[in-house]
C-alpha cells in the first residue's frame, strides 16, 4: 500500500453508501478480496485518541452505566412486548424467554440471570423474536433431527443489531478504534473476560437487506480486529450487569446511547 490506512474514512464511505447514497444507475461494486486482522492499522488508528480509555468511554454515555440492571438495559434497547431470548448455556436454544412487559422491566426480574448457577455467564441474542420454534432441514443433526430452533433467522421479528466483537484486538486498542468509527454503536459491554462486545444499530428491512450492510461495512472493521463470523443476525451477545463465575468477573456495561447515529463516540460531549 503506498497510502497511510485511514479506517475512519473508509468506514465513513460504507455508511454513506449503507444509509444514504442513492442508486448510482446500476454501477455495481467489485466483490473485495476477503478482509483480515491488520495489527499495524489498528495501532496506527488506536493512537489517534492517545490513550482513550474506560472513563473518556463513560463520559461520553449518555445514559450513565453504572445505574442500569438488565432488566433497564434491555428495556431501553427493545420495545413493550418484544421477545428476547437469555442463554446460560451458549449451546442451547436459551433457558428463557423475556417479553419486555412492564413487570418484566422491574430491577430483580431476572435474578436468575444475573448469577446464573452456571458459570460461564449470560448471553442473550441480540435481535428480538417471536418465541416458536421452527423445524428447518439446513439444521437437521443427529442430535437435532427435526431442526428444531427458537434462535434461528426464520425467528427474528426485527434485524435491529449487528454485534461487533474482537478476540484478536488488544482491548486498550480496541475500544480506541471502536469509539473512532462512524456507526450508531448503541452499547459496549465487558465480556467478563478480555473482549469487549458492541451493538451497532442496523435496522435492515429483512436478513438479505441486513447482509447486504454488513458485507459492506465488515471488511474495514475486519482489518482493526472485528470478528467476522460473530458478525450474523443471530448473534449471542453478553447480557452486562451479570456475574461470570468462572472469571470471578462482572459482564460490565460501559457505554449506553439508545439514541446513537453515525456520529463517532470520540466527538460525542462529555457529560
């Protein structure tokens, strides 16, 4: 390459081209060679914000973390009546099913979740459903061969979120990119580990339309430590505010903004 890696820009032509550009009579783009992890655009990127940390992330939320549970956590992110199914075990078809009821929204509703016996944690998926199950022949196993999942994309009610994770990305550097990039990045959470999960705000019209963005947006976040294969509409994401035992760790929310558009988090005010 013999042009210095500027990711902000490149990410700011696929939104525009997601969100607003126009049809351009028919040109079609050229199908790009498939993205991979660039540690030196990541630094080259990450020390543009010269040590950008937790706190700075914190101060530009506009819904203070450190008061929400899950119940008010999820309750900001999906309507009254959506479905979401919560996970203990990530293998699973989920241990329950949270419509977002009013009762539902109250602190202590999901007790249960919050230090689950198991201990890996809590997931849950990110794009609400409609709670029935499906049998489909492309999930048929030996252990499941009716194909039978409440999880699957044929569940969804709404392709909302796209859920960006890196287990590449040094996290220091990770959130120093994340906050950079022009997407509505609504959420970041602590995995109770060492990775950090953001929820991107998509809104496709159906699965293909939401395909559609994200091929168009991935590879450049792909290149900073995006996992690609987290990047499916059915994605799992960490529930924050719940113990992780077997890290003896809080799944920490640490940025919350509903409202979140295109505007990076770094330029967002401090409050």
């Amino acid at each position: 390459m013999t042009r210095p890696p500027n990711p902000p820009l490149e990410i700011e032509q696929a939104v525009e081209r997601v969100y607003n550009a126009p049809s351009r009579g028919g040109r079609s783009y050229q199908k790009p060679v498939k993205a991979t992890f660039k540690a030196d655009r990541l630094i080259s990127l990450a020390r543009k914000m010269n040590g950008f940390g937790l706190a700075d992330l914190e101060a530009r939320s506009p819904i203070c973390p450190e008061y929400e549970t899950p119940e008010s956590f999820l309750s900001h992110l999906y309507g009254n009546g959506e479905k979401i199914i919560l996970f203990t075990r990530f293998q699973s078809q989920g241990q329950a099913v949270a419509e977002l009821s009013d009762a539902e929204k109250e602190p202590g509703a999901l007790e249960e979740f919050i230090r689950p016996k198991e201990g890996n944690g809590t997931w849950f998926l990110s794009n609400p459903v409609d709670g029935n199950y499906r049998e489909l022949d492309r999930l048929k196993t030996n252990t499941n061969p009716k194909g039978s999942s409440r999880r699957c994309e044929e569940c969804l009610t709404s392709f909302r979120y796209l859920v960006l994770e890196s287990d590449e990305a040094d996290p220091a550097l990770w959130i120093a990119a994340l906050v950079q990039v022009p997407l509505p990045i609504v959420s970041i959470t602590s995995s109770g580990g060492k990775s950090l999960h953001a929820l991107v705000r998509i809104d496709a019209e159906s699965g293909a339309h939401w395909r559609e963005i994200k091929k168009k947006i991935a590879p450049t976040l792909v290149t900073l430590g995006a996992d690609d294969a987290a990047m499916t509409a059915v994605r799992l994401t960490r529930l924050p505010q719940c113990y992780r035992a077997e890290k003896d760790r809080w799944q920490e929310l640490l940025y919350l903004n509903p409202g979140a558009d295109e505007t990076p988090i770094a330029q967002l005010p401090t409050l």
